[in-house]
C-alpha cells in the first residue's frame, strides 16, 4: 500500500505533511545552533522526516523514500564546515547486547 501524504492511517493521525509541517520550525532552530552536540529523542515517524530534512529533500520525497530507525538505534548527523550533511551512522544498535 503506498503511504501518500495526505492519508491518514487512522481518523486523527497526522499526515506526513502534518509532520513535516510541525516539524520544520524545529529543524530550522537545530540547524542555526552552534552547538557541537544536540541529542533528539523521538518516534521512529518523525524522525525519517527530520532524517530527509537533514538531507535536503522536498516533502514530497516522503512518498518515494523512507529511513527507516529501530527503537533506540543511534544516529549520528554530522553538518561539516563546508556545509555538507553527513549521516554517519543510522539507527546504530551496536549498544545493545
């Protein structure tokens, strides 16, 4: 069954536009930080849609391509000095034995 953006799986669900859409001014507030390290903790939805922010795609990506994370998987973005964005590691579970 192929997701689009607009179809909700349940009645009050958001659509991934509704995420992406929520999800944006946040992003946007993490990437003009000067942090050397930020930690976000979310759902595994939310955060394939920050993981294509981060890359640079459009939200209608989110109909052809998804990231998909494991409970508690580590990942680590690394936004270099030249601008580029690198994901090092995705949804990492090396930590657990």
């Amino acid at each position: 069954m192929k997701r689009q953006l607009m179809t909700l799986l349940f009645s009050d669900a958001e659509s991934r536009r509704d995420e992406w859409n929520r999800l944006k001014p946040f992003f946007d507030q993490v990437m003009a930080e000067d942090s050397v390290n930020i930690i976000i903790v979310s759902h595994g939805d939310l955060l394939s849609v920050f993981n294509s922010m981060f890359l640079g795609l459009e939200v209608e990506s989110l109909n052809a391509y998804e990231m998909f994370g494991f409970a508690g998987g580590v990942s680590q973005m690394i936004v270099r000095d030249d601008g580029k964005r690198m994901i090092k590691r995705i949804s990492d579970m090396s930590f657990v034995r």
